[in-house]
C-alpha cells in the first residue's frame, strides 16, 4: 500500500490534519485504538477560535460566556452578553473530523498500532498481524508519548505534568467556568470547574491528586457523585526538530500545548493549516518556520509559568486585588482573547495604572508582559 500522506495518530490534531488533506492526496490515518476519544480534555475552545478553525457544532456541549475566578481570599468575575467558549464532548469531535474526512477518500487503520520505520515504509500492527505502509510524507500526531519523534530523533525540553479530571454531579452557573489559582491547594497549577450544564462539570487539575481532592472538600463536591474520572500527562516546553526528512510532528507529540492552560487543541488545528499547505506545496521543510506565531504563544506561556512557580500565595492576591479593579475586569471583557493570552495580557500592560500595580505585587510578571 502506498499514500501520499500517512498520519500517525487520530486523535484530533491527526484527524483535523486528515479532513484538510482528503480529497486533495490520498491520505490514510492510524489509530492504535478502536475507537476515538477517551482522552482527559476539558475541551474548552474559544469561540472566535471555533468557529475560524470551522469545527464540527456536534461535538458542543455547553456555551460559556464568563468565568469566575477565585484566590484564597478573593474572588471576581468577567462575562459578555454572547458566548465566549464552548464546552465540547473530545468522542465527539473526533468522530465528526474523521467522518469528515472519510467521506472525502481518506482510509482509516482503526487498532492498528505504529511499530516504527523501516527504510522509506512505516511499519504497522493489527490484531498481531504486521505489514507494511509506504507514504510520501510521515505525519507524528500520536500524543505526547509520541513514537514517531523518538524515531525521527526529536527531543524534549519540557516539564511533563499528570493531569486528573472527573465529571461530577453538583450545583454549577451553567454559563460560566471557575478557576481557582490557591498554592495552600495546588502550588503546581490552578483548578478548574467547567459546566457541561447546571448539574455536571469537569473538574480538573495538573500536578498531585490530593490538590483534586481537597479542592473537591472545598467546592463541596463529592468524590461519590463522579460519573467519570480520566487522567493524563501534558508536556509543557519543547520538542524539537518538528520535521525530520519526510516526517513532521503535529499537535502534542509536538508539544504544541499552551503552558498557561495545557490545551491543545486550538495550536494543534493552528498547526494542522500550516502542515497542509507545507506538504500541498511539497516543501515540508518550511513547517517549523510558518508556526512561529504558536512558537511566540507557547513561549510567552513558558515565561508566565515560570513566574507563577515562583509567586507566593501573597503575590497572586496582590494580582486579584488589581484584576478585580473595575478598569481591569473592563479591559478583560473587551478585549481579552480566551485563545490568545499574549493578546490578553498586552492590553492589560497599555494601561498606565494597571501596569504600575502590577509592577509593585511582581516586577518578574510585568518583564513577561514587557
């Protein structure tokens, strides 16, 4: 067999990959399980992002038009008239992309696993039956754990985080998530709380599973009342290369993962563009280059991670007490961009008061707005 294109992995970045190339190359899709989904995601995209990325309206759980945020002590809220994000079901939207796909000519190796490369063919598995694909281009969408970077020599600077997330039953604002930014919780990441509706939530977080669990004593949620649990890993920094001869990396194998939330999805579909245009022009090589808006974001992430490492439970109340202002929750509601926290922060940095606070509760926070 032979293709042009050979996408390891269907998770969605693969898949997303796979429904712009069908029909233009012949295409195929490996997916070591057999069915889609199954991933911890939270799956919250915002919806400039989804509906610019032209994403399937099936796979929408809930809409969301604000979020609550919460320290310590303190907490505020910011909101629009309009949906800002969606809530969406992973299963879902994975399925839709790859029906997508398949009914524009693209094959699909359900539980079929990638063993590696040998020579120009890639080397295949299903129910212990091996063979083998041969394909013009290699594409490595196969997680963070990914095979394909280990073959094309591709390397990790990164902090790999274990991330937990059930859905539970409670009493939840339909329309607005929560995050919880407390070290006496979690001093590794924030918590959060999305609403799939007023009864059911995902509620998450990177780093021990004993942060979940006091923070579900503290939001007065029962472990009991959790009708799903997944966990994960996410790897936040670099792998590099991205391409390796005939073979690029997409998604999380290419750790294309914001360091200020550990989504994913949105860098990934970013991506996915420009891997496309990259193997329709034959010029696979320029791939790494043209992503180099998602470079700046996910450096930009690094840089505020690092500062968060460092902010004591002091500091960050010293930021709420300036986010809550009234000036800065208004900047937020008109300008942030729930995808684009460098555009977020900017506008914050251009008004005068803001940054001047800022600048006394954490001059590290303002050089990485700076």
């Amino acid at each position: 067999m032979r293709y042009d294109v050979l996408i390891i992995g269907g998770g969605f970045a693969g898949n997303y990959l796979a429904r712009l190339l069908a029909g233009k190359l012949e295409v195929a899709v490996v997916e070591r399980k057999g069915s889609f989904g199954g991933k911890a995601c939270t799956g919250i995209i915002g919806a400039g992002s989804f509906e610019a990325l032209n994403l399937p309206e099936k796979a929408v759980i809930n809409g969301l038009r604000g979020a609550v945020f919460h320290s310590a002590v303190q907490s505020f809220e910011v909101s629009r008239k309009r949906t800002q994000a969606y809530v969406v079901d992973r299963r879902n939207l994975e399925r839709e992309l790859a029906k997508e796909a398949i009914r524009k000519g693209a094959d699909y190796f359900m539980a079929t696993n990638f063993l590696g490369f040998r020579g120009r063919r890639a080397r295949l598995s299903h129910l212990k039956e091996e063979f083998e694909v041969e394909a013009k281009f290699y594409v490595g969408a196969d997680g963070v754990a990914s095979t394909v970077a280990r073959e094309i020599g591709s390397k990790s600077r990164a902090e790999f985080l274990r991330g937990y997330e059930l859905e539970v039953l409670g009493e939840f604002r339909r329309e607005f998530a929560e995050v919880w930014v407390n070290k006496s919780l979690n001093k590794e990441f924030f918590l959060w709380v999305a609403p799939l509706g007023d009864e059911v939530a995902r509620v998450g977080t990177f780093g021990e599973l004993s942060s979940l669990e006091r923070f579900l004593r503290l939001r007065n949620l029962k472990p009991t009342s959790a009708i799903e649990f997944k966990v994960g890993v996410v790897g936040l920094g670099w792998r590099e290369p991205w391409v390796g001869g005939n073979t690029a990396l997409l998604g999380d194998a290419a750790l294309q993962i914001k360091p200020t939330t550990a989504g994913g999805i949105v860098f990934g579909a970013i991506c996915a563009h420009h891997l496309a245009r990259a193997i329709l022009s034959g010029e696979i090589s320029s791939y790494e280059h043209s992503c180099r808006a998602v470079r700046r974001q996910i450096s930009f992430g690094l840089t505020l991670r690092r500062v968060f490492l460092n902010l004591t439970q002091e500091g960050i109340e010293g930021i709420f007490r300036i986010l809550s202002s009234e000036e800065a929750r208004r900047v937020i509601e008109e300008e942030a961009d729930f995808d684009d926290h460098l555009r977020t922060f900017k506008a914050i940095a251009k008004r005068p008061r803001l940054l001047a606070g800022l600048l006394r509760v954490s001059p590290s926070l303002i050089r990485a707005l700076l």
